[in-house]
C-alpha cells in the first residue's frame, strides 16, 4: 500500500482562479519578435496560446472578474499577500483589439485591480526598411 500526504503547499491553477479558456492570438501578431531595450536586444515570443511562455486566457466577465478579484484578495492575505503576485504573473488575461482594421490583442496581468492601464496592446504592422524602403512586418506595443 502507497500513500502521499502533501502538507502545506499552495497550487494556483489557472481554473481555480476564474480561468477558463484559452486566448487565442491573432495569427499576424505571432512568432519571434526582437526589440530594443536599454541598448540590448530583447526577444518576444508570442504562440497561439502564449506570451513569453505565460499562458494567456480569456477575460471574464465584468461580474466574474469581482467575484475572483474579491476571493484572490481573501486568499492573499491569507498567504502573506504573496500569492495575488503569482497569480499575476503565471497567466495573462487577453482580449482581441483593432487598430485601422488590423488584428492585435490586449494582455494584462490575471484579475489585476487596475483592468484599465495594467497590460499591453500589440498589433502586427508593416513598416518601411529605412535601408531599401522595402515594407517588412512588425509588432506595434501601444
């Protein structure tokens, strides 16, 4: 006879905190993307599912979002208010967004209290090579 007793450990799945289904990204905005930041080149990877590797799920209603928001402030400061961090940072909340009729999408932290100005915006565009004045392809962050 096996028995595992495990004590004392905190899960966050993405499930127990409002999320349900997965986000799907448009398919202009992904692939590999470089920028630069602070004189270094940095690497974007945006999958159908993902955004640098965080899973990205659809947002809730404005109704569901206050239940989860008020049962994760509950929870955090159960667990020394380290937990709202995690979850913030382990899954994204995403929302199709438009810009002159191009597909992008809109990513923010899970249940974030500032909804308003607590995420991204991204939007795949064509740009002029400044060196041949050819059209290439590029993600916009607004």
């Amino acid at each position: 006879m096996l028995a595992i007793i495990v004590m004392g450990q905190n899960r966050v799945d993405a499930a127990s905190w409002g999320a349900k289904n997965l986000f799907t990204t448009p398919k202009e905005t992904r692939g590999t993307w470089y920028y630069k930041q602070e004189g270094k080149i940095k690497k974007l990877k945006i999958t159908t599912h993902t955004f640098n590797k965080i899973k990205l799920y659809k947002m809730l209603s404005s109704n569901q979002a206050i239940k989860w928001t008020k049962k994760l402030a509950k929870t955090d400061k159960k667990s020394g208010y380290k937990l709202a961090q995690k979850v913030g940072t382990s899954q994204y909340e995403a929302t199709d967004f438009k810009f002159y009729k191009t597909a992008g999408f809109a990513a923010n932290g899970w249940l974030s209290s500032d909804r308003a100005d607590s995420g991204h915006t991204y939007v795949a565009i064509k740009k002029k090579d400044k060196s041949n004045n050819d059209k290439v392809d590029a993600l916009r962050r607004l």
